[in-house]
C-alpha cells in the first residue's frame, strides 16, 4: 500500500498542470498576496484616525483582496447601520478578483460614537469618507464606491464633491430625492397595506407611539417582509441580524426620523433632493433598483437615463435588501458593471 501511495504520488507530481489551471491559481494568489500590505497583522483591518470639528476619531475598515484597479468601499445605510449586512459580498467579490472595504461610518459599528449631533450632516459624513479614501490610497484609477439606502446619499453626495477621485459609483436602492421618497412610500407603498393595518399604524404615528411594541410587530408582519427583506422574519440571514440589530439609533432618529414610511419633518435629511444635479455628474454611475423595494424602481431607472454616464440594474424580485432576496441577479449585475468600467467599455 505504502509503495502504491508513492508511486501514485510521483504520477500525480509529474503531470502537467493544465494551463488555464495555472491562470487561476496565479489569480487566486495574487489576490491573496499580501506583500506590502500595512494590515497583514489584523487580518485586513485598520482604525483610520479622522478628524472632525469636534475632536479626533477613529473608524473601523477592513480590506479584502488586492486587486490594483478594482477597488471598493461599502457605505452602509440608517443613518447609524453597520457593515455587517454587506458580508454577502464575501460569496462573489473575490471570485470576481475583486478588492473591498468594510467600513463603519462614525457612531456606527466598531467605529467611534461621540454621540455628538453636531457631527451628524451631510457635509461632515463626506470630509470623511474622503478621508477614509485617501488614509486607503484609493484613487481615480481605481476607486468605485457603493452606497446603499442612506449610504445612496452620502455616495452621491461625495461623487459631487469629488468626482475626480472616482472610478465608479453604484447607488444603490437609494431615490435621489426624499421628498419623492416620501410620496412613494405614502401614496404607492402605504396604499398596498392591508387596511386595517395601514389604519392602526397611521394612529399609532399620529401619536408619535413609534416605541408601542405594536408599531414593531405590524412592521415585521406586513411591511418589512414585503419591501424590506422578501422572507419570513425568522429566515433573516445573520449578518442583516447583526446588522439591523446594532443600530445607532440617536443618529437614526436625528437624520431619518423614527417613521418606516418616509422621512418626517425635522429631521436632517427632510428636504434633500439631488436629482435635478444628476445631469452634471459625469461618473459612470449605476443605479440598482428592485421590483419590491421601499425605493421607487422606476425612479431608479429615470437616475440613470438623468445621468450623463448612467446605467441601471433592475432586480425583479428584489426588495430593500437585494443583495439577499435576489442576489444572483444583484451581483452579476454589479459585478458587470465594475468589469465594464474597469475595461474601458463605459461611455467617457
């Protein structure tokens, strides 16, 4: 048995391995080459150091992959979400050779929470994220940036104030208006209630009882599994878990408000509408819309006809979360539209 196992061994050793096996094995070890690389130590992660008008911080990334014109950076949603939903992009970035970075915006996640609302607009969050880049070393050759729900914002917000750094943007499932999100989700979204629920929450955010556990329930019974995440409550995968579970919610109040059916009056982002702006960012932008999605999909679409280098990803079974309920049509989509970009293949 023995003598069999080494000759078998020595056969083994002395075939030739087939040359498109070694185009994918070099792939998989140059992404994985860690030569150079600052985070080896942490597995990827790094505390970048920010600074704010109030003081000093730090925020939370961690890097995945290397790839040298493929690059990254996940903006969460809330105000005050966390990365952990985006870990569905472990199952397709890096079969894609794809680098990415995880990141906690400030009071979010692992980051820093100053709890200070002076910190919480729009023009703050952008200075960071710009600082998050450059601590990163993106740059336009490389740099695509993902924003999904208020991460939508902030990513539209920064391509307009720094375009120049940008190879990509995606938005995703983020309308470029919240006042055009506050009637979809009154007259379309309100609209498909059962009307007896549609009755009970309006009462309940008539008086402000968004803390009655009732609000919740009828929530994650009628609303949440039709436009939020497509399956049953129980059936959440652990990272939308975690991610929801950890929810900043000072910040959340302040900037969003404490309605699940539009932004209400006071808060910060109540008036925030850029879409008569789109026509002058000239990025190659994708937008992602979903059939079933809290965001209007055909909405979504007239973005990307506004945009000047536009495209749009429509997901038929998608909802809020539509890298989870119809993920394969999310990320080859995505995936598409990063190769496309990084080919030269995107009108310039």
């Amino acid at each position: 048995m023995l003598r069999y196992l080494v000759v078998l061994l020595l056969v083994t050793a002395c075939t030739p391995t087939p040359p498109v096996a070694d185009a994918v094995n070099a792939e998989a070890v140059d992404y994985y080459d860690t030569s150079g690389r600052d985070d080896v130590l942490s597995g990827g992660v790094r505390m970048i150091p920010i600074t704010t008008p109030a003081g000093d911080y730090r925020v939370w990334t961690k890097r995945v992959g290397n790839s040298p014109h493929k690059k990254v950076l996940l903006l969460h949603g809330g105000p005050g979400g966390n990365h952990a939903y985006f870990e569905a992009f472990d199952s397709y970035f890096p079969g894609a050779g794809i680098e990415y970075y995880y990141y906690d915006q400030l009071e979010s996640g692992y980051s820093d929470k100053p709890n200070d609302p002076t910190l919480w607009t729009i023009p703050r969050f952008v200075d960071e994220v710009e600082q998050v880049r450059s601590a990163l070393g993106l740059d336009a050759d490389n740099f695509y940036l993902l924003g999904h729900s208020w991460g939508g914002i902030l990513a539209l917000e920064y391509a307009f104030a720094h375009r120049d750094k940008l190879k990509g943007l995606i938005v995703s499932n983020m309308m470029a208006s919240i006042p055009a999100y506050n009637r979809y989700a009154e007259e379309v979204l309100g609209e498909q209630l059962d009307p007896d629920v549609r009755r009970e929450i309006r009462e309940l955010e008539a008086a402000e009882d968004y803390g009655n556990p009732r609000y919740e329930e009828l929530l994650m019974s009628s609303y949440y599994p039709e436009h939020v995440l497509r399956m049953p409550a129980e059936e959440w995968p652990e990272p939308v878990l975690r991610g929801f579970g950890d929810l900043s919610y000072d910040i959340y109040l302040a900037m969003q408000g404490p309605s699940e059916f539009g932004i209400r009056e006071g808060a910060v982002l109540e008036s925030w509408d850029r879409f008569d702006d789109l026509k002058n960012l000239e990025v190659p932008t994708l937008c992602i819309g979903a059939e079933y999605d809290t965001m209007d999909p055909d909405y979504m679409a007239s973005m990307a006809e506004e945009l000047p280098n536009g495209y749009s990803l429509y997901l038929p079974e998608g909802s809020h979360m539509a890298m989870y309920d119809d993920q394969a049509r999310y990320f080859a989509g995505l995936i598409d539209f990063i190769n496309m970009v990084d080919t030269g293949r995107a009108e310039q």
